[in-house]
C-alpha cells in the first residue's frame, strides 16, 4: 500500500511476555489515515497487548511500528500523537466535568524558540492560556455532547455521559489517532447502542484516525471501515464489514462473524459440494473430493415444501423474532438455523435448498477426520450418521475421567457415584489421520469403503475412503491401493476420541 495514505504500520510485531506467554505473534498490519479500525477476537486474543505497543506502554519483542512513515517502536508514549480511552476508564470523582478534561491540557508544556538569560536561542516551554484550554475543552465537549454540563459532578452522570467525558479528555489533546479499548463495555445495551452511533458520527467530525477494539461482532460489523480478527495473538482476516460477513476465509472467522451453519463437506464434481447428505450447486472451484468447509448464514436458507428443494428436513423450533420467525430445522442430526416470515410448525416436514452465491466454501486444513453427527447407541458402540452402518466399539469412561460403567450401562463418576445414561448422546468424533487403519480382508474391519483418491504426500499415502452411506474416511499409510479398491476400515478404540456436544450433566439419571 502506499506509505503516504498509512498512518500506522505495524510490521511483523511479536510480544512475547517474561513468563514466554506469545500474545501477539507476527501481527502484520497497515492502517490508513482517517479510518474507523476494529481489532475483533475474544477475549485474551492479545488485542489491548496490540493497542498498547501502538500506544507506546508496552514494547514490542520483534517487529516495528511506523507512524507517518517513521519508525516510532521505541517512543515513549507521550511523545506520540495518540491517545487512548481505556477499557476501564478512571475519571477524577472530585473533579467536575470541565476539571476532568482541561487536566492534560493544565499540565501540558508548549516548546517554543525562546532565549536564555544571556539572549542565546533556546527552546522553552510555556503552558497553554486558560483562554486556549477553555476554547479546546469547548470544542471537545461539543463533539461528545455535553456542552452544557461543564460544570456538572462527574459523579453525577450516566455511565454513558461519564464514556463521554473519558473520550473528550482524549480527543482534547487532538491527537492523529485515538486508540479506544472496549469503551463502551461498561454500558446496558440500550446506551451502548446510542453510543455506537455517536462514536461514529464523532469519528466523521473529527476525521481522525480511530483503532477500536472490541470483542463484540455486531458492534464491529455496524461501525468500522475495517476489521481484523484476531485468534491467540494473530491476525486470521483483515476485511470490510461486508467482506469479513460474506467470505470467511476459514470457519474460525464465519463462526466468530455471526450466526451461521458450518458443516464439514466434499467437493464432488465441478463447483457441486456434498454437505448435509444432499448436493449443492456453489460458486468456488476446488479440487475433485477436497474436503472443504461451507458456511451458510440463517437467512440465506431457502425452505420449501417437502420434496420442492435439495434435502429434506424437520423442523425443531421456532421462536417469533417480530419481523420473522427463527427456525431450527433438523436434518438428520444436524442443525440448521434459518430465518423465514413464513409460519411452520414443529415437526413440520419441509424442505431445504440454498443459492449457489450463498454457499461459501473454505479451504479445510486437514489434520483429522472429524465427525459431527455422531452419537452413542449405549450399547459401547459410536456410530457414524444415521444409517447405523458405521458403529465402532468405544470407550465411553474416556469422556469422564475415573468413571467406570456399571451393569446397567450406565457412566458412573466414581467421585460423586452420579449415573449418566448415554444412549443417543450427540459426539464430536475425531480420528487421526494416521489411526485410520485400511485391509485387504474385509472382514477386518467395523466398516468397509471404497477408495476414491489417492495422494502421495512425500513419505506416504494420504487416501479418502467413501463408505456405502456416503461417509469419508481419510486416511495416511505408507501402503499402496488402488482408486476402486474396496478396503476394510478398523479404527482401534484408543484412537476414537470422542467429546460430548452437550453438557455431561444432560444425561445425568435421577434416581
Ligand atoms: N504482563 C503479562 N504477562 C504475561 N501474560 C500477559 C501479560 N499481559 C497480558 N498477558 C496475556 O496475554 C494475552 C492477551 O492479553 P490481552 O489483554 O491483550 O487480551 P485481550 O484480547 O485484550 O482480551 P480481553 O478481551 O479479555 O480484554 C492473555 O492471555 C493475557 O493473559
Ligand atoms: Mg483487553
């Protein structure tokens, strides 16, 4: 970009703490003159950590910061041009509103070109008039919006008016940039939504530089030009509001952006992925068989009358929203969250089908096999979807460290004696790669697939086996098959790792 509109650069910037704690790792970053920034992540993502080495409290480990072009790393903080509203902001309780803002500016020394005792040049510092701090704390409280209050107990304000004289203390000094750090966290949600508003409109006034950070999506979505999300300490997209919501580039991001469905899915043919049992025309190229994610976002699924669109599907619940109803409807096991004006009622059977734009297809880094539609039959068996074609004998105490199953198959924590009946319990299944054992024999196996690629990846084979039921096992070996080969597929028990997707104590037995 070009350095003239970058007012900030932060160039590959590492914190690495004394405890060797790396909160932010090779953060990247140009932001441009006058732009509205959001840092958005969840908490502990390292986003006050970056605010601060911007602001000048903390140095970073590596990396550099440039302000205007120069490098600013090492200034200290009040020799920068950028002010900060804390997230938890202290205002002098004793102090009225006016006191509260012309503070800084009381204890501020202008440089000028004097002379010394002898008349040489030298430089002196002068304070500001009180005719001067007058007019800034004026200009300052008119842009907040409290002009009126200048003399008003800080003590007595809202929460909301207390934000807004922390903000006109920072913005009194004028600053190039104003680095604000979840400052409307404090506030109910009424006020903080008036409060977006005018933060933007000040922003417009001031025409200022503004990094905000938060962790609340809905707030970085209405207010910034830009957003960067965060996830421990590094950067995973930096976008518009629109461009972050609309193409994710992982499912990290789309899940962190708004409410969508994420499903694990398969490219089948050209620009045709398999997800949710049905397959869906879509806009993204990918390779033959990929396994890829897809995001689509509640509103943009379609529902029709059973039969009418691409996979059939129940529905769970429905709650009135005002303009529209918020379904979840059921596909199998899984979940689909969408939005209609239309009334269906529960247990109503419909059907399901999305526009090609809509489906947003993500690269998929591999690094296991992942099965989200898996479940128990409480019998010490997993099985894979609904068919019941896929059942691996499991070991259900791994979900409960020191638990033991008793003689009526239930899961006993053996420190408080509590019963849990699993039977139909939805699990997260995963299984490593390498742990996906293919043979010849096929009465090896718990299951039998055909294998429909094959990747040589350096030192060994990475193959995707399809079972009958349309489920993909892939799989790393250093033994050869053929594309078409039929294999048996063993998983040992120890290799299932299974996570409950509800809380345990859901299954917890009264007795
Ligand atoms: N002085 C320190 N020494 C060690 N670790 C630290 C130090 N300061 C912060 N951390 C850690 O660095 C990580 C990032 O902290 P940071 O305050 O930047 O997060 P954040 O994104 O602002 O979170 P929040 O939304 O909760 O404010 C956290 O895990 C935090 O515990
Ligand atoms: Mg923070």
């Amino acid at each position: 970009m070009d350095a003239d509109t970058l007012i900030i650069s932060l160039e590959h910037v590492h914190k690495e703490f004394e405890d060797g704690f790396v909160a932010v790792d090779d953060f990247h970053l140009g932001i441009k003159r006058g732009e509205f920034v959001t840092l958005l992540g969840p908490s502990g993502c390292g986003k006050t950590t970056t605010l601060r080495m911007i602001a000048g409290f903390s140095l970073p480990s590596s990396g550099k910061i440039l302000l205007n072009g120069e490098d600013i790393t090492n200034l200290p903080p009040y020799k920068r041009p950028v002010n900060t509203v804390f997230q938890h902001y202290a205002l002098f309780p004793n102090l009225d509103v006016y006191e509260n803002v012309a503070f800084g500016l009381k204890n501020k020394r202008i440089p000028y070109e004097g002379k010394d005792w002898r008349g040489r040049p030298k430089t002196k510092y002068k304070r500001l008039s009180p005719e001067v701090i007058d007019e800034k704390v004026a200009k300052a409280l008119k842009i907040v919006d409290l002009e009126d209050m200048e003399d008003r107990d800080v003590a007595s304000l809202s929460g909301g008016q207390q934000q807004r004289v922390a903000i006109a203390r920072a913005i009194v000094n004028e600053p190039q940039v104003l680095l604000l750090d979840e400052p409307l966290s404090a506030l109910d949600r009424k006020m903080r939504k008036d409060m977006q508003l005018e933060l933007k409109e000040m922003h417009r006034k001031l025409g200022i530089t503004f990094i905000y950070v938060t962790h609340d999506q809905e707030e970085a979505l209405s207010m910034s030009d830009t957003i960067v999300v965060m996830k421990d300490g590094a950067i995973m997209q930096v976008g518009s509001p629109e461009k972050i919501y609309n193409e994710p580039v992982n499912a990290y991001v789309a899940d962190f952006i708004g409410e969508s469905n994420i499903y694990n899915a398969t490219m089948v043919g050209d620009k045709k992925v398999r997800f949710l049992g049905g397959v869906f025309p879509c806009v993204d190229d990918f390779p033959l068989n990929e396994k890829v994610d897809v995001v689509v976002r509640p509103e943009d699924v379609l529902i029709f009358e059973p039969g009418k669109g691409i996979i059939d599907a129940k529905v769970s619940s429905k709650v009135f929203k005002g303009e529209m109803y918020q379904y979840v409807l059921l596909v199998g096991k899984a979940e689909v969250l969408c939005r209609s004006t239309e009334s269906y009622e529960i247990g109503e059977k419909v059907s399901i089908s999305v526009l090609a734009k809509n489906i947003q297809v993500m690269h998929k880094e591999l690094t296991e096999n992942e099965y989200m539609n898996a479940w128990l039959d409480g019998k010490g068996n997993v099985i894979i979807g609904e068919e019941e074609e896929i059942s691996f004998p499991a070991d259900y105490t791994a979900l409960l460290k020191g638990s033991h199953i008793d003689e009526d198959g239930y899961l006993v924590d053996a420190k408080t004696n509590k019963k849990y009946d699993l039977k139909d319990a939805d699990i997260r299944l995963t299984i490593p790669l390498d742990k996906v054992e293919l043979e010849d024999d096929l009465s090896k196996g718990e299951c039998r697939g055909v294998i429909i690629s094959s990747v040589w990846v350096g030192d060994h084979y990475q193959y995707m086996v399809r079972t009958e039921g349309e489920e993909d096992f892939v799989a790393d070996t250093p033994y050869a098959w053929n594309i078409g080969d039929e294999v048996a597929i063993h998983v040992a028990k120890e290799n299932l790792h299974l996570s409950l997707r509800k809380e345990l104590s859901t299954y917890a037995v009264e007795e």
